[in-house]
C-alpha cells in the first residue's frame, strides 16, 4: 500500500510544471553556450563583407562582428514572437491551457537542430538568423514563460502561489546553474569525426525532445472557471464603503507603475546581459568555453541566492521594499562590472548581484493581483510582451554604444546599466508612497505569484 502511495506520489510530481521547467533550461543553457562559441569559432579569422583579404586580426573588429550577430539575432527573437504570444496568450485563456507552453518548445527543439546542423554541415552562422525567425514564431520565450507561469499559479491556491512561483524560479536557476557548469566541458568533447560542440548539441537536442514528450503527454493542466473574479487591491483602503470603481482605478495606476519599473528594469537587465557575453570573450578575460560556462553558472546561482533571499527578507519586510533591495543589488554589481580586468573581478561583481531577479518575479506577482484569474494569462504575456517592445530599443542602442566605446571604455555600457535599475526604481517607490495604511502588509508576496532574464 505504502509502495502504491509512493508511486503515485512520484507520478504526481512528474505531471507537475517543474520537470518541463528542468528539462528545458538544461538544454538551453547547453544551447547558449554552444551558440556563442560556435560564433566566436566564426568570427575568427573571418574576412569583412564587402572588404577583400581584410582579416579580423585585430580583437575589435572581432567584437563588432559578434556583437552585430547577436544584435540581429537577438532583434528577431525579440521581435518575431510579439503577435504569436498574444494568440497563444488568448488561446490559453479560452481553456487551451497546454498552447502557449507546447508550442514555443517545438521552436526550442528546432533552434538546436539547426544549430547542430550549422555545426556539421560547416553552413554558414547566418543560418541561424532563419532559426531564430522560426522560433519566434512559435512564441518564443515570450509565450512559453507566462505559460509556465500561470499554470503554475492555477494550479496552486491562493495561500500557496507564491511559494510555488518562487519554486518553478528556483529549478530555473538551479537547472540553468548545472546546465550551465557542464556546457563548456561537453563542448570541448570531440574526436577525429566530430566536430567541437556536436557532443554538447546533440545532448541539447535530446533534452528539448524529452521536454516536448513531458508537455505534450505527462504536464497536468488544471482547468479554471471562466468566471470573472474579484480583484484583490494591491493598496487596500481602510476605508469599508470605497466604491469598485475606485479600487479598478487604483488597480489600472498600480497595473502602470508595476509595467513602468518591469521595462526599466528589464532594459537594465537585457541590456547589460546583451554585452556580457561578447564582453567575456576579449581581452583581458579572453575566456574559452569551460570558463564561458562557469560564467554563465554564476549567472543562475543568483536564482538560488534570489529564491533564499525572498523567502528570508519576506518575513520581516513588504514586497515593495523586497524588489527595491533586487533592484539596488542588481545596480551596484553591474556598475562595478563597468571596471572588471580580471576573472576573479568578474565574479565579485556577479556576486553583489545576489539577489537581482527578486524584483521580475515579485513585479509578476503583484500583477497578478490585479486582474481576474481569467486575465492572468493575457496580462503576464502583456508584461513580457512589454519588456520584447523595450528590447527592441535597448539591444541596438547597447550594442552600438558598447561598439563605439571599445577603444576607451568597453565597461560604460554596464554603468549605463546601473542607471537605468536606479530609475526603475522610482515607480516602484511612488507604489509604495501610495499605501493607504501607515503599516506596509508583511506577506502581500505570499498570496500572489511570484522571472529571466536576460538574459539575451
């Protein structure tokens, strides 16, 4: 009898979001350290277009050259998936719950199959341009994230939400963290017929497959009512008599100052991230893939050093104070990035940045509040869609900036970074000079939902 509990017990939590969430961040992290060693192995010794026998013998024309990869690449990424997301966030919200995860992990699976290709078969890097246009079709991170996000929330209750949404972060990060730690070992394994990186990418292909298998046969999907439901004010007013009209009101200023401190953010955060990996590969970090891998491990111990920290500082502070903290940790590690010269200087910035991705998460998760269960999914999938729009301002403005200060300084783009979370700031601070109670609530975070970055 015991033994029948256990298995059912363990089968359960294979139908559970989490194993999907493991599965796919493993081969991603596996998938982003190939891409960009397969890019750099590119761009070396390269010639210019349109220039002949000009060869990439200096280590600034070489930056260039992958920072306008990563620059288009990262443009279609962002861009591609804008409508997609939205029909996918409305089919889920109509009762197709499955959509917006299932889809976006055909495009994960296709991504890694045409990279190995690209590997293989010696085609060109620009292949991956077509790639990346798929992908975002298929929604993209924009679609899969919000759709693992709301059926993580639907499928906890109120009490619990929070806890569950900092859980799927947490294996996020410690799947991105183990993924990411092995990536550069794996990508150096090769013999006299396979190639670097073929290793590495087939054991990514294997676990988008394994991904899709788990969405598409074992992930459990709890369906809702279709029910509107009341809106829990973020700001509740002591007074008993308040019209409704009044909390929507305040719910929409909320909903704005919530959606103005996410893109402010998230533009310090994506544009930063869109440099660091280029940044890594120069002089006088000159990194090779094991240590491109352990940079990119360090990146998500701040996804376990996030999921401690809001679970420890929650108890004794309200989640308006929580993401300020993230933000101002994120802001002072970034800026001493702006003056790293050595691998060991690299890893004392990133750890000052110990509990950066506090503030996405939490900003999530009040916005959740805000609207019916029936609108979650639309309104997270509106929030990611805002943060691809600011994208497409911050990565070629990052990437042109960091292009012409490589001569005198390649760091001014990170304290450009650091100004930004300053001001991102700002509205978060107006949220919480807002309350109308003198006493700022200790567990708002713990009955609401509780993500990446980037990342590039």
């Amino acid at each position: 009898m015991a033994t029948r509990s256990l298995r059912g017990s363990a089968f359960g939590v294979l139908r559970r979001v989490e194993p999907l969430v493991v599965l796919q961040q493993l081969g991603t992290s596996l998938f982003n350290t190939a891409l960009l060693m397969v890019v750099k192995d590119r761009f070396t010794n390269a010639t210019f277009p349109g220039t002949a026998d000009t060869r990439f013998s200096g280590e600034d024309e070489q930056q260039r050259a992958m920072s306008d990869f990563y620059l288009v690449n990262n443009l279609i990424v962002q861009l591609t998936p804008i409508v997609p997301a939205l029909l996918l966030a409305k089919a889920g919200d109509r009762g197709w719950r499955r959509a917006p995860v299932l889809v976006p992990l055909c495009g994960y699976l296709l991504s890694s199959v045409t990279l190995l290709q690209v590997v293989l078969l010696q085609l060109p890097i620009q292949v991956m341009f077509g790639s990346a246009a798929l992908f975002g079709i298929s929604g993209g991170f924009c679609a899969y994230w919000p759709g693992v996000m709301t059926l993580a929330s639907l499928g906890s209750d109120a009490e619990n939400r929070s806890k569950v949404m900092m859980r799927v972060e947490l294996m996020y990060g410690a799947a991105g963290l183990l993924g990411s730690l092995l990536s550069g070992h794996v990508f150096l394994l090769y013999s006299s017929s396979v190639r670097h990186g073929t290793v590495l990418l087939c054991v990514c292909t294997l676990l988008h497959l394994l991904g899709l298998t788990h969405a598409a046969v074992l992930l459990q999907v709890k369906q809702v009512s279709s029910e509107p439901e009341e809106c829990s004010p973020l700001l509740p007013d002591s007074s008993a008599g308040v019209p409704a009209e009044t909390f929507k009101r305040k719910n929409m200023v909320n909903v704005v100052l919530l959606f103005s401190a996410a893109i402010l953010y998230g533009s310090s955060v994506g544009g930063a991230m869109e440099i660091l990996g280029v940044f890594v590969m120069k002089e006088p970090l000159n990194w090779n893939a094991a240590q491109v891998g352990y940079g990119n491990a360090a990146g998500f111990v701040i996804f376990l050093s996030s999921y401690l920290g809001a679970i420890a500082f929650r108890r004794c502070v309200c989640d308006v104070t929580l993401i300020l903290f993230g933000m101002l940790s994120f802001a002072c590690g970034i800026y001493f990035m702006s003056f790293v010269t050595a691998s060991y200087m690299f890893y004392l910035a990133r750890s000052l940045s110990l509990f950066a991705l506090i503030p996405l998460p939490t900003i999530r998760s009040l916005l959740s509040q805000q609207v019916p269960t029936s609108l979650c999914g639309i309104t997270l999938t509106a929030l990611q869609l805002a943060l691809r729009f600011g994208a497409l301002v911050y990565i070629p403005a990052f990437t042109k900036l960091y292009q012409r200060t490589l001569g005198w300084f390649p760091g001014f783009v990170f304290t450009l970074s650091s100004i930004l979370a300053v001001l991102g700031m700002i509205p978060i601070s107006v949220v919480g000079c807002r309350r109308s109670q003198p006493r700022c609530p200790k567990e708002i975070g713990t009955t609401v939902e509780t993500r990446h970055l980037e990342e590039n």
